[in-house]
C-alpha cells in the first residue's frame, strides 16, 4: 500500500473509533475510554488531517467543534411534509381520537407512546450511512440547511453503526438543550454583564441558527431522533423502526429508560401519561407532553392526513402552569379579516421558563364571562397557546371600586363603528378598504410562503412600501417599478432586482396558492384546493350559487357564505379584475401526472394495500385517478376493488373478503387500465 493509502486508512480507522467512542459517552452514557485517551485520539487524527487536507472525510469527529461561519441559511424543499401534531388536553379526547382509529379497522390496533419534546424540530439526511444534510421545520414544506451547526451535536452520529440500514434515508426527531447546560449558560451570561436566555427551548432555536458553528458546538445541544422516512421498508412499524435506528447509532428514545412504549389499551397509554406527568421534572430537558401513534406503518397509511397534522397521532399536552399577575390594561389588534382581538398587558411575570407580559381575551364574550377588569389580579397560563390566556380572576383581591369593563363600539385603527355577525364571537371592522392593519395583513398573507411565496419581499417590506404610498391594495404589487424604489430606505440595486424578479415570477404560481393568497375567510389551503379541483377557473367559482357551492366537496353554509360574500363586494371584484389583467393564474392546468387518461375505472373505488413490485404505493393511486377511478381510505360497502400488494395486514384482507369486495393483484391491475 502506497503511503498515501496508508495515511487515508488510518484516517479512516481512526474516525470510526473515535466516533464509537462518542456513542458510547454521549448516547450509551458508558465510556470505555477515560477523556484523556479520547483526547489524544482526537489530537492524533486532528495531526493527521492538517498534513493531509486532502484525505480528511467530510463526517471526520473533527467536525464536532465547528468553525464553520455561514452568512445565510440556504432554503431546502422537504421531500416529505415536515407536519405538526393535533393537540388534545384531557382523557376524554384521548379516548376520542382511539375509538376513531379503531372503528376504521378490524381488530386491535397498537399505539406508540413517546415523549414530547420541547424542543426544535429537525430532518436528517443520510447516504450510504453518512451524514449528508439537515434542515429544520420551516414552514412544513421548507426548511434552512443547518447542516454545519447539527454535525457539532455530539448525540448525532456522523456515520451509522452496523449495515442494514437503508442507502438513503431521513430521520427527523427534536434538537433540545439540557436544563443544565441552560442554567450554566445563563450563568456565564450574568457573570458577563449580558443579557440572559428565556428559557431551554428559545435558546435551542436562536442557537441551531448562529452563524458561527464554532459557537453551536460549546452550547451542548443534544438531539433525540425517532421518525424515519425512507423509500424502502425499514421495518412494519413504528417501535421497531426506533430500535433499528437505535442500533445504528442515533440517540433514540429506549424503552428499558421508559420513554417509549407500545400500548394496547387506553388505560396502558394513560398510565404511559401518568408516569411522565409526575417524572418529568426528573429528566434534564424539558418535555410538554406525550405523543400517541398508530404503531403499525401500514394502518398510517390508510389513515393518511389533514392538511396540517397525521390523522394516525395525536400529542396529550400536560396541564399549563399557572402564574398570577395584575392586568394593567385591555387593547385591542384589528386583524386581516377585520377581527377585533383585546389582548390583556399584565405586569410581568415568570411562567413555565418565560416572561409573560401579555395575555389573550378572545372576545367580548370571554371577558363578560371572566368579569375581567383593569386592576384586577388574574390566573394566566399556557395551554399550548403562542400567546399566554387568563383562565380566571382573584377576586379577593380585587379594588371594590372597581368597574366592569367596556369593550370598545369604534375601529381602535380607523374609527369605524364594529359589527357583530350573528352566531359569531368577534366584533369585526367592516372597513376593508381603508382600516390600515387589514390592508397590510392582507397583502402580508399574499406573499406569504404558503401563498404566493414572493422572493424578496417580507412583512416589513410591505409596511414600507404601504406606508410610503406605494402600494395600497393587492394588485399594487404589480404595478411597482424600479423607479418607485431606488429611494426606500434598505433598497439597493440587487435587492430592488431581487423583489421585482419574485413578483414578475409569482404569476407562475397556480391558481390554489392564488386563491388562498387572496384571504377569503374559512378558505384556507385545503380548502382551496377543494374548490380549485372542483370548480376549475375563477369565472366557475365567482358565479356559483350558493347550493353549488355547497355541493363541493367539504363545504358548508358558512365557507359558502363567505366565498359568495367576497365575490360580490365590489372592492374585491376590482382587485380579482386587476390580478387578472396583471396575468395571475385562474385556471386549474393539470398536471402531466394527473391527465386523464382513460375513463376504465370510471365510478370504481380502489384501496390500494401492500408493497407492489412495478410502482410504489402512490404512483398506483395516481394511475387510479388517471383511469377515472377514486382512491378509498378504508375498505367499505363502497369499495369495488382490492389491489393487494405483498406484506398486506390480515385485517384489511378479511374484512374485503367479508363484504365480498373482489380482490385483485398489480398484475392484474395493469391488464384493467391496458385494456
């Protein structure tokens, strides 16, 4: 072996056992080498890199102290949703969401139970059992590569253990800072004069995004991952997925330390609860509650998902904290839609590791039923909310002068008179064409991520351009010239290129991120989509009545109200006619993959189960819809077809072979849609 050979094996050597080393101490908790000879190994393989450059692997354990400076977090497409959980708060809708889950299949169904970490949400790529990339939560759909500052995360193997893993793969689970690593770093900032951190989970998110990774690495995050997302089959379910990735070398959650386990039955996964409600002050990172899963992968499938969250999981959230503080005074926001929120501002008070300064009201409503008045000592607490909610008022302590309180009759924002609709809460600001915060808001949803998504432009930007005069309606975006720029303040060459390129390119975008762009009340994302497929172009949907509106999938009296609501205002009407002339897009242009292509399955209703060998599982429904057909969640009465694949659950066999649904297999499935 030549001498470079040489130099690159023992390069190579020594990675892999300093990077065995390192799960052992930091994921085992079980050294079996003391630091001093951990230390010289790394010194050693440190020596080595600096003399050959060239030879230094790009997950080297050198990796984990950092240095690395990134000026701007570049912006990755996630290749599956990164999704939120739903909530729930109380026994009652645990057993809910079970008996739900339950009644959609046969037989017994197991959960999984885990912990919910207070932590920051993270994906982690791996090729051919290396790190590759990571990239935070974002939107859901898109996230910042982090990649430098999670390979300084010691609990986050920079190459796999063992060989059965898959070739490419992505684990997700939460970055978390330690208590204690919390409180010293509180400490030194006191020590130095500086301001200190809120509280375990701020920190983390603020830390996970420095741009010096050098910096990332002395804080001591630790990561517990858990959700693999993989093409291939890595195992039947969720538990032994944890353990396999266990085995590989992540710090996953262990069932011997009781932070997971598989439960049968509603009591097992109350006293899962239970446990953790009362232990989890004992553990050195914060947890708010615990995650329920549908174990099996197959039965997550059917079950498949909102918009927003799995219909298989749900999180049960410990009961809030409470803190008491006095309310100083009530103000009032003026939403987009013209919704009036009063928000409470409190004297400042610590609770569940932040300062809270202010408190939702809701409505009218809520604060005639708390009795809430200026001066009064109230309870606060969160219950899963951003912003913190009074939950009651000490009365004992309230001045016997006092004086119920008024809710306000005029905009706090343009002085025009409130209206309270029938059957709703909010008192609401008619004036949308002339109440400022609805005027922003309304533009700041446009180009949001989730809508138009236009490069270059943020919140603050249009605050900028409305309150210079520029842009005053929706439409005003694209009507905006260089020339009305070069003298805003912050507006370079590059950016006023930049902000006029992503709202030329925005007219790309299709009609459903349109549609939900525009703001129409109750019409969000789903929701639009709904209403895109159904009615195909605006003309279609601006003159439905109302019984075919309702007649769409999904929508009820009051999403139709509003849709018809908004398409008569001749305001809005303007501005649809505006953003039609600007060349937005209005029709629904289907996609090359969702073209008909046959009417062979017209009316049929197919459920797809298994593991195919020609396509994967969502391809096959693709070509369902393709023919013509529609694709079931769940076997029913209604269900023609059965399309099994191999690995098919017993369940969902015996109950098409007990309502006589006919059963076919992939090859037959292609000789229907050939013919």
């Amino acid at each position: 072996m030549s001498k470079e050979g040489t130099v690159a094996a023992q390069i190579a050597q020594l990675s892999k056992e300093l990077e065995k080393h390192n799960h052992q101490y930091y994921i085992l908790n079980s050294p079996s080498i003391s630091d001093y000879e951990f230390d010289q190994l790394m010194k050693e393989l440190e020596d080595l890199e600096a003399k050959h450059p060239d030879l230094a692997l790009p997950y080297s354990p050198t990796k984990r102290v950092g240095g690395d400076l990134t000026k701007s977090f570049n912006t990755v497409n996630h290749d599956y949703p990164m999704l939120s959980l739903s909530n729930s708060y109380s026994k009652e809708e645990i057993v809910e969401f079970i008996e739900r889950i339950q009644k959609q299949t046969e037989g017994s169904v197991t959960f999984v139970c885990e912990l919910k970490y207070d932590g920051v949400a993270i994906g982690i790529k791996y090729r051919d059992g290396v790190f590759h990339q990571a990239v935070t939560r974002g939107d859901g759909q898109k996230g910042d590569d982090v990649s430098a500052n999670v390979k300084t995360i010691r609990t986050v193997p920079m190459s796999l253990q063992g060989y059965n893993y898959p070739s490419e793969f992505e684990i997700r689970g939460e970055i978390i800072l330690p208590k204690s690593k919390f409180e010293s770093l509180n400490r030194a900032m006191k020590e130095a004069g500086e301001s200190t951190y809120a509280n375990p989970r701020n920190t983390a998110s603020g830390t996970i995004k420095l741009q010096d990774s050098s910096i990332v690495a002395q804080r001591g995050l630790m990561c517990y991952l858990y959700g693999i997302y993989s093409p291939s089959i890595v195992a039947n379910g969720h538990f032994e997925s944890v353990k396999n990735a266990g085995k590989w070398g992540f710090n996953t959650p262990r069932s011997e330390d009781k932070m997971i386990a598989q439960c049968g039955t509603i009591d097992e996964i109350m006293e899962f609860i239970h446990y953790w409600d009362v232990h989890r002050h004992e553990l050195d990172f914060e947890i708010d509650g615990i995650v329920i899963k549908v174990d099996d992968y197959e039965l997550q499938d059917e079950l498949g998902y909102t918009a927003k969250s799995p219909r298989w999981a749900i999180a049960y959230k410990f009961k809030a904290e409470q803190a008491v503080t006095e309310l100083e005074e009530i103000t009032f926001q003026v939403g987009r839609t013209g919704a009036i929120t009063p928000v409470a501002n409190l004297t400042p008070v610590q609770l569940a590791g932040t300062t809270v300064k202010r408190a939702s009201l809701h409505n009218a409503d809520i604060i005639e039923k708390l009795d809430v008045r200026i001066g009064d000592w109230v309870f606060v607490e969160k219950g899963g909310e951003i912003i913190p909610k009074i939950v009651g008022v000490d009365e004992g302590q309230r001045n016997p002068v006092s004086l119920p309180f008024q809710y306000i009759k005029h905009c706090p924002e343009c002085s025009t008179e409130l209206v309270r609709r029938e059957g709703e809460a909010q008192h609401f600001c008619p004036n949308t064409t002339g109440c400022r915060p609805q005027i922003i808001g309304r533009i700041q949803h446009f180009i949001s991520r989730r809508a138009m998504d236009i490069a270059g432009l943020g919140e603050e930007t249009i605050v900028q351009l409305y309150d210079h005069k520029l842009i005053h309606s929706i439409p005003d975006l694209y009507q905006l010239k260089e020339v009305d720029l070069t003298n805003l303040e912050r507006f370079g060459e590059k950016s006023i290129s930049n902000l006029l390129t992503g709202i030329s390119d925005s007219r790309d975008q299709p009609f459903e991120k349109v549609l939900f762009g525009l703001g129409i009340r109750h019409v969000g994302e789903t929701v639009a989509k709904k209403l895109v497929k159904h009615f195909k172009t605006i003309d279609n949907l601006t003159n439905a009545s109302l019984e075919e509106l309702i007649e769409a999938p999904e929508i009820g009296n009051v999403i139709a109200e509003s849709i018809q609501e908004y398409f008569q205002d001749k305001a809005y009407q303007e501005e649809l006619n505006r953003l039609q002339e600007a060349g937005l897009q209005f029709e629904m242009v289907e996609s090359e993959e969702a073209q008909s292509v046959s009417t062979t399955l017209e009316g049929k209703v197919l459920v797809v189960s298994g593991v195919f060998e020609r396509v994967g599982r969502d391809e096959l429904k693709a070509l369902i819809e393709q023919h013509g057909g529609k694709n079931g969640s769940s076997i029913s009465g209604k269900t023609d077809y059965l399309v099994a694949g191999d690995k098919m659950g017993p369940s969902k066999l015996a109950k098409a072979e007990k309502l006589g649904v006919e059963i076919i297999d992939e090859s037959t499935f292609f000789e229907m849609i050939s013919s």
